[in-house]
C-alpha cells in the first residue's frame, strides 16, 4: 500500500473552531506570574533545565541516540557533558552524542535570538536551522531505486535531492513530497503563514498546522522531524511561550496526532501542543522555589521583601478569589450532572434485577488518592470534591466516581486543577480525565463554563467506562 503525497492544503475557514481558546487566557496568567518567578531566580534555573531536555529529547524521539532515562536526567541537571553519558555497543561515541545534542541546545538559543530580532520567517531561516541541527551528522540512509538501503552523505541547509519515502513494518510506503516539487511547496507554506500571522490565528493552530505541512513536505534529506518541532517551538516562544518538549513518552500520542492530521483533522495536533503548553506551565509554577545561595545580610532582606510582596498578591481577593469563585460554580454544576447520572443509573440499573445504590455526596471526609495528577496538588489553598458511589446490598462502597479540584503549586497563583477519578473496591484509584481541566482567574465565567462542559461529559464516559469494565 502507498500512502499518497498530495499538496499542502491551508487553514479551513472556520480554524477558530480548532481550538477551545484556554491558552489565550493562561498565557494573560503566566505573564502575571512571570516577573516575580524571573527576580527569584526560579525561572533562569527553570528554562535551562526546560532547554536541556528539549535539546536531549529532540533527538531521542527519532532514534538519533538512545540514552537511558537516568543519563537523560544527569544531563538536564547536571548539563552536556560527554563524560556523563556511558559508552554502549552499537551506539554513538558519547564525545558525539555530546555534540549532536549541544547542537539542539544551540538551535533552541538561536530561536530566542531570532524572536528578539523580529525577522520574519523564512526558507533562508530554515536552512539555517537544518543546518545548525544536522552540524555532526554527515551521512543518511537512503533507498535506492530498486529499494536498497546505502548509506549517503548527507547535505545540510538544502533541500533534499533524492525521494525520502520511508516504509513502515506492514509494508505501508508514505509517500512524502518530491524533490522536484518541494521548492514551490515550501513557498506557499511561508506565505500561507505569513496571512495566518495577519488573520491572527491563535499560536496553538498556527504551530499545530505549520509543524505538519511542514512535515507533509519532508523537504531534506534527514532532520524533518527536528526542524518541525523546532519551528513549532519558534512560534510558541515568540507567543510568549516555552519551547514545544516532545519527550520518548509522548511519542505514541505525537504520532498519532500526526497521522489524524494526514487525514484532514487538526484538532488533536492543536490539543496535544495545547497539552505540552499546560504541561510545562505546571512545572515552573510547582517548581517556585528560591534558587539563589544567600550570602548576605541584604539578600537575605530582599528575599524577604518578595515573599512578602508574593503573598500580598495571594491575598488579593480581586485577583486570587476569582479562580476560586470559578472552581466553585464549576464543582457545582458538576455536583448536579453526577446526581443526574445517579439517577439515571438508579432507573436503568435497577431494571437489570442488580442489587446496587447509587449516591452523590459532596461532603466525604477523605478525597481518593491518586499518584498519577500531572501536577502537585495544594489543597491548603483550594481543595473542593464531589462523587458518586457505588454501593452493595450491605452498604458496603464498591466503587467510587469523584470529581476533584485544587489549588496548583506549593504557592497559590490563582490556578486551579480539575479531574475526574474512578476506584474500584478501595484499590488504586485511576484517573479517568485524559487531562485536567485548569481554572484561573484571567478566565471569564462564560468562556470556563463553555470549556468545561465537554471536558466533563468526556471525563464522566472514560469514569463510567472504567466502571462497566470493573464489574
């Protein structure tokens, strides 16, 4: 089967329905909180770390090296040294890998230097980045016309000159764009990006559909999948954002992202750079701590002066109070929709002859607990639950549904977390959200109730599921 190069389409007309608009008003928080993180020194620390693992994990995710996940962390932590990463059979010399990976650490500063020199984005730009990300690798595997694999050299910041048309394990040939067509393919990307850059399209779609086409046309040799995620990464930094972190885990999600947009549908591409986006936001603000050695009696003082000037902004109900108004009116409709569900459980349920009860309480002492939250919960500064349970014709609590929110990171911010949760007979407790639902106080009440209620539609099904499947 060959799977079919066509060329790139543009944005549909209704693109603003792609995405739910949650990061336009996370963004409005995180520039809120990003001067105090910046004075503390916890961002500087924060963003070389972030830096590191993008550079690592770009190369990781195409099989450029294999290191182990503890190298990985002794590198982010500890920074590009050739001396921490072991010698293996069949893998690159570690003085290698070093490089090839100080060569993506370079890529991602040279991003930031661009975004502050304000040039527009261009296919010069663009072989610069091929190059600078292909700088120690010098060879290719290519096929020949009768299918052979040989190895070529590889040419770097130019287009590619041979097909790249790879062949999956069931024998599926994708076919990308030809040599002979990728110059004028790779015109009408840039200038379908330039009036996307006019028309305002959010930063989320922008990147999701530039990442794509860009990787529809595969236009070198080697290096595509690196150089996409590194344009997608330019966009959301030049947005105000972190550079796009797509770590070994979330390769299958990535993929699979990829390949529904192949068939016409963004929206999971748009999700899952949405969900990278949250993902590292929950990072720095959980990771707020006071990371400069004090040496003096006058750093010790104006330590003191920001945590103090932190904790005025957390007391200030006109700011920190709304998140939680929100997650209150949140947590109460989603109390409603669980005794709808109750009750229509209780009907159908009861038709079956089954001996079980279902009831909502919101009042339950102890929440379920679960080790698998993307984030730290603070539930000294907000904590709320609601749930459904499941009990025997003894009384006795079989299964739990619950809905949970709270406050994010050991510092209240005005950022509140929701998910959805499922225990079966008090055995660990899975979360049935495929990801939180986040509250803050730039958000109007409108806008979170619009985002919310199919966020908790899904969660409810995934929950509900979990329970079909436990009895």
């Amino acid at each position: 089967m060959v799977l079919v190069w066509k060329p790139i389409t543009d944005l549909p007309e209704e693109w603003s329905h792609i995405t739910d608009g949650e990061l336009r008003f996370l963004l409005q928080f995180w520039n809120d909180q990003r001067t105090d993180l910046d004075e503390s020194g916890a961002l500087a620390t924060f963003s070389q770390r972030l830096a590191r693992e993008w550079a690592i994990e770009t190369g990781q995710i195409e099989g450029v090296y294999n290191l182990d996940r503890g190298v990985t962390e002794t590198l982010i932590e500890r920074g590009i040294n050739a001396d921490l990463i072991p010698t293996q059979p069949g893998q690159k010399p570690p003085e290698l890998i070093a490089a090839i990976i100080q060569d993506h650490a370079n890529v991602l500063e040279g991003l930031f230097q661009f975004v502050r020199g304000e040039r527009p984005l261009s296919k010069g730009y663009i072989h610069e980045l091929h190059a600078a990300l292909m700088k120690h690798q010098d060879t290719t595997v290519v096929r020949d016309q009768f299918g052979q694999l040989f190895e070529a050299q590889l040419v770097k910041g130019k287009y590619k000159q041979r097909p790249n048309n790879p062949q999956r394990a069931d024998g599926t040939v994708y076919e990308f764009c030809p040599p002979e067509q990728v110059e004028p393919e790779m015109e009408r990307l840039l200038a379908m990006h330039a009036e996307h850059e006019k028309c305002g399209v959010p930063v989320e779609v922008e990147a999701a559909w530039l990442h794509h086409r860009f990787t529809q046309i595969h236009p070198y040799q080697d290096g595509n999948g690196r150089v996409a995620r590194a344009l997608a990464s330019l966009l959301f930094v030049k947005a105000g954002w972190f550079p796009v972190v797509v770590t070994r885990d979330d390769r299958p999600r990535y993929l699979d992202a990829l390949e529904v947009a192949d068939e016409g549908e963004l929206r999971s591409l748009v999700s899952f750079s949405t969900y990278i986006q949250k993902r590292t936001l929950f990072e720095v603000i959980q990771g707020v701590t006071e990371t400069r050695e004090i040496q003096s009696v006058d750093e010790a003082i104006a330590a003191a002066k920001r945590a103090l000037t932190s904790l005025g902004k957390r007391s200030d109900p006109v700011v920190w109070s709304k998140a939680k108004r929100i997650a209150d009116l949140l947590m109460g409709a989603a109390d409603a929709r669980l005794e709808g569900v109750a009750a229509s459980l209780r009907k159908e349920i009861a038709e079956t002859g089954a001996a079980l009860s279902f009831k909502t309480s919101s009042h339950a002492t102890n929440f379920l607990r679960t080790g698998d939250l993307p984030y730290k919960p603070n539930r000294t500064d907000y904590a709320a639950h609601c749930r459904l349970e499941v009990e025997d014709k003894a009384a006795s609590i079989l299964d739990v549904l619950e809905i949970q929110a709270h406050a994010i990171g050991s510092k209240f911010r005005g950022l509140i977390g929701f998910v959805v949760c499922f225990s079966h007979k008090h055995q660990n407790t899975e979360v049935a959200s495929k990801e939180p639902f986040l509250v803050n106080y730039a958000e109007t009440d409108e806008s979170a109730w619009h985002r919310f209620r199919p966020w908790l539609e899904e969660s409810l099904v995934n929950a509900l599921t979990l329970w079909r499947k436990s009895l």
